[in-house]
C-alpha cells in the first residue's frame, strides 16, 4: 500500500513539473515583469574583435616600451635619486648605512606617467622627485606631515640622466 502511495505521489510531482516547465516563457517573463532581450550574433562577434584589437594594441605598446632603450625605469629611477641625495648632503651616506636609519626611497608611475621617486627623510619630511621617463627631467615637491600637509613644488630640478649609472 505504501508503494502504490508512493509511486501516485512520484508520479503527480513529476506532472506538476511537467505542468509547469511547459508554460509560455513570453506569458511567465510578462507575469514577472522580467524582460529578456536577445543579443544577435553578429555584435557578439564585433566585440570579440574588437577585445582581440585592444590586446594586440596592448602587446604592441609593451614591445614598443620594451624597444625603447632611453626610457628610464622606475628602479633606475629610484637609485638615480638616492645617488643624487648622498650627492647633495654627503652626510646621508652614514645615515643610510646606520641601524636607526628612517629614511627610505620608493618609486611608482603616477597616471600621467611619470615616476615618482618618494624620499622620506629622517626627518619625517616626503620628498617626491617627479621624472619624466623619456627626457629624465626631474621636479621636486616637498612634504612636512603637521607642518606642511600638502605637497608644494620647489625651486629645485634635475636632470636625473646625470645620475644613471
């Protein structure tokens, strides 16, 4: 009996189901108010063209960028203006070498392209050198966290090619 039972049960499910699944698609998305827009092909093809231009554009700027033996690296960059640092106050050097040292160099590429070489002295101030990777000209701007807040561009320029070994 538990069977029988079992097997009707089974068997409205499955027509419940059945029921269901056959309704108009049109009629339910009308009920949900979902609407479904079709994509034709040939823009999807478009598309994929249009991605496999943008990364053979991309692999090209990167060859080019690679070809180009003048550009300065953001590392060549960085020990540049370290040079350039102990250069103009001799006394860094010992700094630099010294346990206590609190002074550091970092660079990065900033939006506009250019390098950023940051010194942070010991003495708390942010020294942002900015270079321009195909010239190597060099502009300095100057930050004192609680005195100075915002960076402010200083008379001081460079050329940091003459500091690239």
């Amino acid at each position: 009996m538990k069977r029988k039972l079992l097997l009707a049960m089974a068997c409205c499910m499955v027509l419940g189901l059945a029921g269901c699944s056959s309704e108009d698609s049109t009629e339910s998305e009308a009920q949900s108010g979902v609407q479904v827009e079709e994509i034709p092909a040939t823009e999807t093809t478009e598309t994929a063209e249009s991605t496999e231009k943008a990364e053979t554009a991309q692999d090209t700027d990167k060859t080019e960028n690679a070809e180009k033996p003048n550009l300065i690296t953001e590392e060549q960059a960085c020990e540049a203006v370290k040079k350039y640092c102990i250069e103009e106050y001799p006394d860094l050097a010992e700094m630099v070498e010294s346990e206590d040292n609190m002074a550091y160099w970092d660079a990065s590429t900033t939006d506009a392209g250019e390098i950023c070489v940051l010194y942070r002295s010991y003495t708390g101030a942010l020294i942002r050198y900015y270079v321009n990777p195909e010239t190597g000209d060099t502009y300095v701007t100057e930050q004192v966290p609680g005195i100075i807040d915002e960076e402010q561009k200083t008379d001081e320029t460079l050329n940091i090619k003459d500091y690239i070994e």
